[in-house]
C-alpha cells in the first residue's frame, strides 16, 4: 500500500521512460503512474465484461492519496452495477455543459468569431451582444433557452423607434441571426436538441426599402435659401451645401480627407472603406464645390479630415447633416441622402445622359475592368453634369423659384466653355490609369488594352 509520504517521495527510476512510466499500487485496483517528466498520475484499474480496462482519475498533489482512493471506489461501485464508468464520465462532462449559462456560452461563441470574421463585422456583432442579448440571457442556462425568450429580446429591440418612428426592424433581425448562430453551433456540439429561434425572424419581416425624404422641386429655391442663410457653424453650413452640389453619400462626405482633394485635376478620389460599392469612384469638382473646399480649408486645412469636429476630434456623427436640417425646419421633409434622389431625378429631366450620371452617382457595382473603364469613360460628360447641377441650383437659389428645365439649360450651357469630348481620347486619362490600376490591372494589361482595346 501506498502512504502519502511515499507519494511525496516518490520520483522517476532510471528504468522509466516515456513510453513505459514506472507503477505503484495501493489497494483494489488503485495504480500511481510516475512518468519520466516527473508527472504523478492516478490510475483507477478494473475489469468489466471480462476485459481489463483502466481510467485516470487526477494527478497528485492536485489529487491527493485519500481523494485518489475516494474516486477509485466509485469506480468500483459503478462497475458492481454494470456501469461504464468512462460513459458514466462522458455524460457528466455533458451534464455539466449544458448546465452552464447561455451568456458563458456565448460569449465563448463570439470570441472563437473574433478569429473569423471581419473586425468590422465582429464589432457589429460585439455591440448587438452586449446591448441586447447579454443583459436578456442574464441568469438563464444554455439548455432552459425558450421561444419566448427570444421573442422577448426582439420585442425590446421592437420597442425601440427611429428618427422616422419606425422600429429599428435590420437590428431585430439580424440580432436574431445572432442568437441563431450561438444556438445552431450549441446544437451541433449535442448540448441543446432545438434551435429556438426557428420561425422568429418571420415575425418581423424586413421593412419595406423608402426613399430617403427629399423636398420637391418646387420647394427646393427656399431649401438652398433656407442653406445658404443658416446660422449655425460655418462647417455645417458649408457641408449643406457640398453636399447639395455633390449629391454624394453623406458617408462619403463625412469622411473626406483632405488627401482625397486633387486640385489640379479638379477631382474628388472618395475612398472610404464601408461603401455599398466596393470600388472607389472619383467626383468631379464644380466651381462652387471648389469654393466651399477654399472656405474649408481656413477652418480644417491643418487636420486629416475635411470636415472635422473641432470640439470633439474627430469627424462628424451621421446625423449632423440631418439634425442641422431639422434645425431650419426641414424635419421630416428632407434629408441628407435626399439631395441624391433631388438630383437624379432633376439631371434627368435636364435632359442629360442618363448612364453618365449613374456613374456619377456610384450605382455602378461592378468591380471588373470593363467597368472601370466606363466609369472613366464619362467622366468629361461628368464634369459637366457636376458644373450644370451647381449652376442650376445657385440659379435657383437666387430667383426663389422653380425655372422651366430646357431654359435653365440652355441659361447653363451657354456659359460653360468646356464641351462635351466625342471619345475617350479626350478624358482624363490619368484618373483612367489610376482608376485601372487601383483595381490590380498590371502594366502589362494596360498595354494590351492599348493594342486591343475593349
């Protein structure tokens, strides 16, 4: 028999090795393995349906001698009843996983995500867990997860509104992904049998796409009144106004860099990483564009940002255009991204060509090299889209009132010197190059676009 002096004592012989650990018996199958590493282990010996088995109990000193011969005499008591006693483990590990809480659960999940996902994707992820999900689950075990208790989560999420009232219906739905994915993956690890989230995401069914909120045309002179009269910061002001010239995503606009500005060739080159189009595009830039990013640069030139919260270091929120509409009574009438429908709607009863300004608008998702080369292609007519559009609305800014399309622009043209190039030979051939570029064309395709154009 072994005594706990002699466990302490013990170390490997010079006969141990790796392979073959020296062994200690004490008493009704009890075993100490003492391996060559010096590791001492507890080694329960028995023999069930005529074979000679073995199962490891702990190691010493985590394990002590009387703890060790505790253990082994419930092993000895599970084989008197015809019990496996390493079944008889494996459903107390899974017992014990499925006792432990959801949040435990998920939140292992979401780190193991961390892994494998994009860091923007596992932030949006990391956010929804921690403001809805975590505090929901709080106390409740991964095997008693219900129906109702994710409906709940939903419904709070529900309960919520947005500047126009509506539930935040995207967030409820993709959190409900969320916590389907956390489910599905615990069902596949056997430790729940039902994902109960099954039919859930039906009952709030995606909310049908609206048109951001724009005025009409006839109330669009006292709009850019109403603009050019604000009161508020100059920055703001001048935004409103960029983005009217523009009509460019308010995303586009709140992160532009002052490195993104290409005077000479009189071009915006948008590069902002969470667009709905994959490529970058380029903006031309208007006159009255030009002048605001001139006024800009007195009040932002010494920071990255064009423009640029001051007071709080960093670029604007996503609201501050809209919040700043509101201010001057447009609330609920007009939005930022408005100004985009104004102008698609209004370019086109212009009279001007229609694929030339979805370009310009980055509608545009391809990210092939035919496509590139397109974008590039119109971009003269592009330049006098941009020039036209501010002309027209500073025209109707200063009449206060709505003038008939043909004869605004024939007013335009009129006194615009550049003309409309017949051929791709006349566009800006270094945005095109660029362009092609960015998009992993090598020198040796440009060349053979050269010679065997598309």
């Amino acid at each position: 028999m072994l005594s706990d002096i002699k466990v302490r004592k013990l170390k490997p012989t010079e006969s141990c090795t790796p392979s073959r650990p020296d062994k200690y018996s004490d008493q009704q199958g009890l075993q100490l393995l003492v391996r060559s590493s010096g590791t001492k282990t507890w080694v329960s010996a028995y023999r069930l349906d005529g074979k000679q088995k073995k199962t490891t109990l702990g190691t010493y000193p985590q394990m002590g001698l009387a703890e060790a011969r505790v253990a082994n005499s419930d092993i000895k008591a599970l084989v008197a009843e015809g019990i496996n006693p390493k079944n008889k483990k494996r459903q107390e590990k899974l017992k014990n996983e499925q006792a432990q809480m959801f949040n435990d659960y998920a939140l292992d999940w979401l780190e193991e995500r961390k892994r494998n996902v994009k860091p923007r994707t596992y932030k949006q992820d990391h956010n929804r867990m921690h403001k809805d999900v975590i505090p929901s689950f709080e106390g409740i075990a991964l095997k008693d997860v219900t129906f109702e208790d994710c409906k709940f989560i939903a419904d709070q999420i529900e309960s919520r509104t947005t500047d126009e009232g509506t539930p935040p219906r995207e967030v409820t739905r993709r959190t409900i992904d969320l916590i389907s994915n956390i489910l599905r993956r615990a069902k596949m690890e056997r430790l729940i049998d039902t994902i109960h989230t099954e039919g859930l995401k039906e009952l709030y069914p995606r909310a049908k796409t609206k048109h951001m909120k724009h005025v009409d045309i006839k109330e669009l002179p006292k709009l850019l009144q109403d603009i050019e009269s604000y009161h508020g910061h100059d920055q703001t002001r001048l935004a409103m106004k960029f983005l009217a010239y523009s009509f460019c995503r308010t995303i586009e606009l709140r992160m532009m860099k002052w490195e993104h500005i290409d005077l000479p060739n009189r071009l915006w080159r948008v590069d902002v990483d969470n667009l709905k189009v994959a490529r970058k595009h380029v903006v031309p830039l208007s006159d009255q564009m030009l002048k605001v990013l001139e006024e800009m640069k007195t009040i932002t030139g010494q920071y990255e940002y064009v423009f640029y919260n001051t007071g709080m270091h960093q670029p604007y929120s996503a609201e501050f255009i809209n919040n700043a509409l509101d201010i001057i009574g447009y609330a609920g009438k007009q939005t930022g991204h408005g100004f985009r429908h104004i102008a698609s709607t209004n370019l086109n009863e212009l009279g001007y060509m229609g694929d030339a300004i979805e370009k310009q608008m980055a509608h545009d998702k391809k990210s092939s090299i035919r496509a590139v080369y397109n974008h590039a292609q119109h971009l003269e007519e592009r330049r006098k889209i941009m020039q036209v559009w501010a002309d027209f609305l500073d025209l109707l800014r200063d009449k206060g009132e709505v003038v008939d399309f043909q004869t605004a622009r024939q007013q335009i043209e009129k006194s615009l010197t550049s003309q409309q190039p017949d051929s791709l030979q006349n566009a800006d051939k270094q945005a095109l190059i660029e362009a092609l570029l960015a998009q992993g064309v090598t020198a040796d395709e440009l060349r053979g676009y050269i010679v065997n154009p598309l």
